[in-house]
C-alpha cells in the first residue's frame, strides 16, 4: 500500500501494531492509578508491549525481546514511573 502511512494499515475488523500498542499504553496508565499488588496474567505479545512502552523502545526492539512460554515478569510502579525487577525468569519451572 504505497504512500499508506504503515500506522493507518490494519486487516479488516482488526488492528495493527500502532493500535495495539495504543491499548496496552492506555491500559498501563489505569493500571498505574491502582494501588495494591496486581497480577496480570498475558500472552507474549502483550508482555512485549507492555515492556516496550515501560521502556519506550522503538519497533525493532520491540521485536526482539524473549519473552518464554511460562514466564514471570515483576514491575513496579513508584514514584510515577515503572520498573522491571524481574524479566522472562522461567527458573521456577526446572524444580524437580
């Protein structure tokens, strides 16, 4: 789609990556107005997005980072900004 802006590209009835990642950072913000511990539980693609708007990494990084089957993230939110304590830790899963 020559001279289509890639963020005005999406399949029908669906999104494509700038509205996704639109989402995940609307729902971080509510997510920081929350107090208390909160679980998320979510699939690879979120995780990285969620991670990607923490760190406010571009498009290339965002594709690259490993986020395993299984695995645990821990971030905080202080002082209004979010931290990464943990990240793709899948050690729990090699107990015997």
């Amino acid at each position: 789609m020559e001279g289509v802006p890639v963020e005005e590209i999406r399949p029908p009835n669906g999104e494509n990556l700038y509205d996704f990642r639109k989402r995940i950072k609307s729902f971080l913000i509510d997510l920081s107005k929350k107090e208390g511990n909160i679980l998320v539980s979510a699939h690879k693609g979120v995780n990285i997005a969620i991670i990607n708007f923490i760190q406010n990494w571009d498009t290339l990084e965002f594709k690259s980072l490993e986020q395993n089957y299984a695995c645990i993230d821990v971030l905080t939110f202080d002082k209004n900004r979010w931290n990464i304590l943990i990240l793709n830790d899948t050690t729990y899963l090699n107990t015997k």
